[in-house]
C-alpha cells in the first residue's frame, strides 16, 4: 500500500514563494483549500500583515511529474469558449504546475443540495450540461472507445475483486463477466457521442449565481473530458458517488432533462431508450467507480472513498434486475460482493 500523499516541503517553499510573486504580496500565506483523488492540492491565500482587504484566491498546484496541468487549461479554455462558468485563471506557471484562480467560495453543491432546493439547482446544472453537450468536439478530444470502456470496467474485478476482496474468480465467472462487459460497451457505443465532462456530479458545481459573467453553477475538475456518449453525464449528476436521491426522483429529473435536451436539438433517443441508455452506462460508471475506489486505497492510500461502495451496490441493485442480459453480474455481487459488506464494512483507518 502506498502512503498517503504528502506536501513536499520543497514543494510547498516554491509554491508559496511563486505566488507571493506573481501576486505582489510578500507577506501572503496559504492555507489548504481541499484535495481531490488525483494529484493535485488546492490552496486559498490569506493576506498578510497590512492586507486584511485583499481578495483571496485559490493556489492549484499540480506537480508536473505526476499530473500535467495542460489538459486542464486547455479544456476549461473549451469550456469558457462554449459558454460554461469555469473558473477564472488569474496567473500560471504551466511548466512548474502552478496556477492562480478566483476563489468561488467554500461550498460546492455537495454541502448544499437538499430535498428543497434540488429541482432548481439541478436544473440550473442541466443549463451548463446543456451547453457542454453542444460544443463541438475538437479532433484532439480522446473517445470514450472501446478500450477506454474495458480498461475502466476492469477496474472492479482487478481491483475490487482481486485487490481488495482477494478473489479470484473461476473461469467461468470470468467469462460471464466478459460477456457482461461487452454488452455494456457495445450499449455505450451505440449512444450518440457528445462532449462528455465524465465526473459532472455536485462535487464538481459549485453554486455562484449572479456574477456578472457567465451564470452558474461552475464547472470545476474537468481535464478528463473525452467524446462519449451523450447519458453518461446526466447519470454522474443524478446518481452520485457522495450523495443519494430516491428513484422516483431521478427518474423525473432525467425526464425533464431529456424534454430539455429534445428542445435545445441535441440527438437524444425517445425517452425510453434514453433511460435504457443510462441505466446500462450507469453499470459502467459504477463498477468502475467502485474499482476506483479499492484503488485508491491501496495504491494511493487514500481509504475514505471506500466506505461509499455500498451506495453503488445499491444502484446496481436497482437497475439489474431490468436487464436480464446482465444476470451473471447480479450472481457476482451476490456470491461475492454482498457477503463481504455484510461482514466487513469498510471502515476509515484512524
């Protein structure tokens, strides 16, 4: 198991010291912001001894040997183009990995959606989606293809299963998951193809309103946009990996999204086939999730996350029981998955 990431001391002079440069302040100090599953660390300014006035902002810094900062820029650049909110970029150092945003406040959708605010702040999302769905892709834009598919649903059995449970599944286990996985790709590439963010959840809006530019929410965490099919967004944003809704609840959100995405032209199926379509694109994004997960607990050390496998569990036994075609995978969670929750949940290491 690798350590926790740590912050670097030479790491954090230079950052420090950049940024006391490029903002003219050199008194300033940072404090961390938060941290995401990746790499990078977001720090806010405090202002220094005669700077109580100064505006604060936000410090990312993306260690260059280890997550390049150009993907980012280059779609937020596509983002700002296509009429999306995304944040501000104030000063950068590209090759060091330093950047300079506007500070958007503390709280993202996450720490504030609730039961009566939800219709509208998720419509509000659904008019950044919209908009994102319609930007043209670019030819250097990856695809959600089918290698892309496999190697992110391997994840769950090499991972989850293997990694983290200790299972080895018998042949023919494999080859019914095989059969399982194929469906699933084959499904996701018979969507139409759009703009796909491809982690458009409310740990990524954050609720600014009103600004003057571009309405909200913000678009933040971007950088692994691809091509790909056109419901794989609307299921990250209404079946999320940190928070759940009641089924009849999404079912009406993805319906009005759908009457929204019909009007606005873009190629969505009927209604019926787009919830086909993600439902079995869900599948996808919640093994792959939960293969996520397990890694980031025993490769990068990081064990929080996996206390929520048992939520994607529940939106595979939600959606399944639909799609008889992918009965051997409800036999795994079954023989494997859901003994091994029940007894031993997984819980935080102090």
């Amino acid at each position: 198991m690798s350590l926790p990431v740590v912050d670097c001391p030479d790491r954090a002079r230079a950052r420090l010291a950049w940024v006391r440069a490029v903002t003219g302040e050199p008194t300033l100090e940072l404090e961390r912001a938060s941290t995401d599953a990746g790499f990078r660390s977001y720090w806010r300014t405090v202002a220094g001894t005669g700077r109580a006035d100064a505006a604060s902002r936000i410090v990312m810094d993306s260690p260059p040997d280890k997550e390049d900062v150009r993907p980012w820029l280059h779609v937020r650049d596509l983002f700002e183009q296509g009429g999306l909110r995304v944040p501000r970029v104030l000063a950068r150092d590209v090759d060091a990995g330093f950047l300079v945003l506007e500070d958007l406040g503390v709280d993202t959708y996450l720490q504030v959606i609730g039961p009566g605010n939800a219709d509208a702040l998720f419509d509000a999302a659904i008019d950044q989606l919209l908009l994102l769905q319609a930007m043209p892709c670019p030819a250097d834009l990856p695809s959600y293809d089918e290698p892309m598919l496999a190697r992110e649903l391997r994840l769950f059995d090499e991972w989850y299963l293997g990694r983290h449970l200790g299972i080895a599944l018998d042949c023919g286990e494999l080859e019914e998951l095989e059969l399982v996985y194929r469906r699933l790709i084959d499904a996701a590439l018979a969507q139409p193809q759009v703009f796909v963010h491809r982690d458009f959840m409310p740990r990524n809006l954050m609720p600014v309103f009103g600004d003057g530019e571009a309405n909200g929410p913000a678009v933040l965490d971007f950088q692994d946009a691809v091509r790909g099919p056109i419901a794989y967004d609307v299921i990250s944003l209404f079946k999320d990996a940190f928070l759940s809704w009641p089924d009849p609840k999404v079912d009406e959100w993805i319906a009005h999204y759908h009457a929204r995405a019909r009007d606005a032209g873009l190629p969505v199926p009927a209604l019926e086939r787009f919830r086909r379509d993600a439902d079995l694109i869900g599948v996808q994004r919640h093994l792959k999730i939960i293969g996520i997960f397990a890694r980031l607990w025993h490769r990068d050390g990081k064990p929080k996350y996996l206390a929520d496998v048992a939520r994607f569990v529940g939106y595979l036994d939600a959606v399944l029981p639909r799609y008889p075609e992918l009965a051997p995978l409800v036999a795994i969670l079954d023989r494997h998955v859901k003994p091994a929750l029940a007894a031993r949940p997984f819980k935080i290491p102090a």
